[in-house]
C-alpha cells in the first residue's frame, strides 16, 4: 500500500508540475524560468507546512503527499536544465545569479510554510 500511494501521489504531482509550469512558460521573461521556480516555491512551501503541523494518519499522508505529490511535483532535473539553457542564452554568470536566487527563495519558502504552522 505504501508503494501504491507514493505512486498516486507521484502521478498527481508530475501532472500537477507540468501543467502549472506551462502556464508559466507563456509568462517567461528574458528566458527566466518562472515555472520551475513557481512549482519549486509553491512545493516547498507545501513540504515545510506538511512537516510542522501534526497530520493525521502519518501512514497515508507521508507516502502520497510528501513523499509521492511533492516528490514530483518539484524538481531539480527540470532546475538544472533550466539552468544550463539560461546559462546558453544570456552567460554564464546570470545562470549562476538565477540559480541561487531560485535556490535561495525555495529555501525561504519552506521555512516560511514551517515556522507558519509550527
């Protein structure tokens, strides 16, 4: 039952991610990857609520929500190849300035969903 909730849970979160992060592309600018960074933002959040507030039945929402959902709704892979695009078409040094401040407000959000639920 575990595996089968992780992957409900999975199946969910990828649809999830790839539909929002496509409405994100048309909103692009300058190449600047709003949808990883949305999906990773509002995931992270997610994870640092679900980790402060007691759920109950710890047993199904561990697998399907956090470990499943969010697990494939947020992504590095997706990050890491956004990256490497922007790094392509506008230098090096901007990828490297994208990824930390993706990297930095993905952190933020997660101890802002924490500490507002803890």
């Amino acid at each position: 039952m575990f595996y089968l909730l992780i992957g409900i849970g999975a199946f969910a979160g990828a649809i999830s991610r790839h539909l929002l992060s496509s409405f994100f592309i048309k909103a692009s600018l300058y190449n600047f990857p709003l949808g990883t960074l949305a999906v990773n933002l509002i995931g992270c959040y997610l994870i640092g609520v679900f980790i402060s507030i007691n759920l109950n039945h710890k047993e199904l929402f561990t697998p399907l929500l956090i470990i499943g959902f969010l697990g494939s709704f947020t992504t590095f892979s997706a990050f890491t190849k956004e990256i490497l695009i922007y790094a392509n078409t506008n230098g090096i040094i901007f990828a490297y300035l994208v990824a930390l401040i993706i990297s930095s407000t993905c952190v933020f959000s997660t101890f802002v969903g924490y500490k507002m639920f803890s």
